[in-house]
C-alpha cells in the first residue's frame, strides 16, 4: 500500500517537474527594444520630430527611475507611481514638453519637480546644464542617487520649494515645470532669460493646460499648447491659492 502510494507520490512529482510546474521562470522583458518601440510607438507616430529629443528618449533607460517592481511596465504608454504618492510623467508628456523647449547644447534649464529624475535626464542630454528642485527630500536623495548612478554630472539636485526658483544660478535659458500651480509663479518668470522659454502645467487638481511662454522684449508670450494631468504643486503655490 504504502509502495503504491510512494509510486504515486513520485509519478505526479514527476509530471509537475516535466511541467516545470512552480518554477516557471518570469518572461523576460527587453527593455531595451521596447524603449525603442516606445519612441517609435507613442512619439514619432504622434508628431514628436526634433532628432535630438527622440534621441535622448531612445537613450535615457526609464526603468532606472521607476521602483524595481515596476520595471516590466517602464515603456507603457502612461504615468507611473514612484512613491510618496507622485508619479514619473508618461514618456510622450516628457518628450513634448521637452520637444517645446527647443533646448540648445550651451543652454542652462531650471526643473521644477524632480519627482524620479527622469525628465531631468532627458534635459541632461540636450542642454549644458540642469538645475532641478524637488520638495520632498527622499525622493530628491533617490532622483540624486540615480543620475549620479548613470554618471549624469550636469544635474543639480536641490530639495526645497521651487516656487521661489533657484535665485543664485539664474537666470535661465529655459524652465520646465513638472507640477501645477494655479498660476505662473513669479520668481520663476523673473528668473526666465529674455528669448528663453518656460513650458509649465496652470490649472486645478483635475485637468490643467500645459502653457508655453516666451520672454520677449520683457514680455511674456503665452501659447496654450496641451490638455494635462500633473500632481499639484505644494508649498508656497498652495498657500497662495
Ligand atoms: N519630472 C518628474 C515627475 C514629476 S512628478 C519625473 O521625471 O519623474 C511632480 C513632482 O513635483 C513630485 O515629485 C512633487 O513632489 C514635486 N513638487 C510638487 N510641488 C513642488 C514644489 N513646490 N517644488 C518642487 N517640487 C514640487
């Protein structure tokens, strides 16, 4: 009786194991291609042309900047959460607003909104240098952390409010802002070079319009460019509103 059931025993183990039953390995995700497929996929096809953005987005690995359980789904065609209930912004929002910037190689852009680090990356292959201000402090360490991780060394990671800006390193050829305030910051504007550009998301918790200005003869030229979703912006813009 009890040799029957050792033979049972050892056929169903021996089925399960031909099976690979328990141990089936996870399918493995080329990242790699589907980065390239995300360029192709979700920019080109929607009208993002400038050479050297597509290139930067085709270089810079996203899965480097998202935690590690969400790798697999690092090309998706959406935001992602990177903790402390913020979100790195879906790749065709970054290469856009980064596409409208229309970066030079010697320029000096200031980011609002650090978040993964990410859009800083980005910014770091196509400009001189990057200056980027994000407000809670675990993820400025984390996004500092990453970009020194891939030898990014013209990235200056600041953690604080970036409603004031960054007074001491302005002023700026471009600003890009990654969260939404109901209205343009000041500091900002001020800190803005004349002929550069800010790209920044105006607008309430729902839905905000992604403004484009541009400083000319001091004044600012506002173009309305896309509907967006960004997390709010804290700090003095909250108290302000
Ligand atoms: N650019 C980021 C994503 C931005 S998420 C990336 O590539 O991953 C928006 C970020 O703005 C959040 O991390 C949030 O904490 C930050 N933020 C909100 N208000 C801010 C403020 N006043 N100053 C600086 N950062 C702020």
């Amino acid at each position: 009786m009890c040799r029957v059931r050792r033979v049972w025993q050892f056929l169903i183990l021996a089925v399960l194991a031909a099976s690979g039953c328990g141990q089936k390995p996870a399918p493995v995700v080329d990242l790699a291609s589907e980065r390239q497929r995300m360029v192709q996929e979700q920019l080109m096809s929607r009208g993002i042309h400038e050479e050297r953005v597509l290139a930067a987005m085709a270089k810079v690995p996203r899965e480097e900047f998202v935690p590690k359980e969400t790798r697999p789904a690092s090309y998706t065609d959406q935001p992602l959460p990177i903790g402390y209930s913020q979100t790195i912004s879906q790749p065709y929002v970054v290469a856009f607003m980064t596409e409208q910037l229309q970066l030079k190689r010697d320029a000096r852009v200031l980011e609002i909104g650090t978040g993964s680090g990410y859009q800083a990356a980005i910014l770091a292959e196509l400009a001189a240098e990057v200056y980027t201000i994000e407000i809670i402090e675990p993820l400025a360490k984390n996004a500092e952390a990453t970009l020194a991780r891939l030898s990014y060394k013209n990235v200056h990671v600041k953690a604080g409010d970036g409603y004031k800006g960054w007074p001491e390193s302005a002023p700026f050829d471009a600003v890009i802002v990654t969260c939404a305030p109901d209205h343009v910051p000041q500091p900002l504007v001020d800190q803005l070079k004349e002929g550069g550009r800010m790209i920044i998301p105006v607008g309430g918790l729902g839905e905000q319009e992604l403004y484009l200005l541009e400083k000319k003869n001091g004044q600012l030229e506002k173009r309305t460019v896309l509907p967006v979703r960004f997390v709010p912006m804290t700090g003095e813009a909250a108290k302000r509103q």
